[in-house]
C-alpha cells in the first residue's frame, strides 16, 4: 500500500522501512517488559508483611426444628408451571391486542374512504353551487336587459299569475 509522501518527509526506502520495523518491535519489547515490572512492583505492594493469620468461619446457624403443618393444603405450583401459565396469559393477551388493532385499522380505512367520498360530493356540490350563481346572474342580467327595452314601464313577472286568482 503506498502512503502518500508528507512535506519534508523521506521516501519510504527497503532499508528505511525494516529499520521502521526494527524500532516498532524494540519499543513495544520495551513497552511490555514496562508491563511486567509495573505489575511486579503492584504484587510487591499488595503484599503485607505481617504473617497472616487465619480467620476464624462464622458459625453456621442451626436449622430451627419445624413441626409440619397437618392442614391440607393446595400444591405449590412449580415455576416452570408457573412460567408457562404467564406465557399462556401473555400470548392471550397479545392475540387480543392484534384483533383489537385488526378492527380498529378497518375502521380507520373504511373511515378514510367515507371522508374522499364525502370530499368528492363536497366538490361537486361547490360546481353546483358556481354553475346557480352563474344562472343567477344571467337571469337578473336579461331581466333588467329586458327593462331597458321596454322604457322601464313593463316589467318580467317571474311567476304567472293564474286565471282562478283573479
């Protein structure tokens, strides 16, 4: 692998480059035999220079004498049983939660499409609503269109009156 040359640096010779090598392995022989002396004078320290003496062991508690009960009792479970009943309990509990999510996603998307839907009409109801005020418009235009022909004297009656009103 070529290294890139540094400012001021000598090219990396063979000769150079085993006299690298050379210097790296005296330092880390140098570096552990700094190890070993360290852990040595570590040793010496620890050491004390009294004799030891030996310790005396705790005395061990005697077992206090139980009397057995004579009630009847239930068995206790072992923890294997025990450990299988919470499984059991935990993955009940995790079908549970899934179905719940199950439900609660369709509803979200059967909600989700209610609402474009809605948008949608929304929409057109918008169009429906531009296209009458446009007819609006157009109708009180031709109204007063018509009433400037006729010299403002006769006007357009929007609704006929019936034979039987009158």
């Amino acid at each position: 692998m070529k290294q890139a040359r540094r400012r001021g640096a000598k090219a990396r010779t063979p000769k150079r480059r085993a006299r690298a090598k050379k210097a790296a392995r005296a330092r880390t022989a140098k570096q552990a035999v700094e190890k070993r002396r360290a852990a040595k004078s570590r040793a010496a320290k620890s050491r004390s220079t009294k004799p030891r003496v030996a310790r005396k062991k705790p005395a061990r508690a005697k077992p206090a004498t139980r009397v057995p009960r004579q009630t009847t009792r239930v068995p206790r479970q072992t923890t294997r049983a025990v450990g299988a009943e919470v499984v059991a309990s935990l993955e009940r509990d995790v079908r549970r939660l899934r179905s719940a999510r199950r439900q609660l996603e369709r509803r979200l998307t059967a909600a989700v499409q209610e609402i474009g839907t809605i948008r949608q009409f929304e929409i057109r109801a918008q169009v429906l609503e531009s296209e009458l005020a446009k007819r609006d418009a157009e109708i009180d235009r031709l109204r007063t269109e018509r009433e400037e022909q006729l010299g403002g004297t006769a006007s357009i009656v929007s609704t006929p009156v019936s034979p039987q009103a009158s």
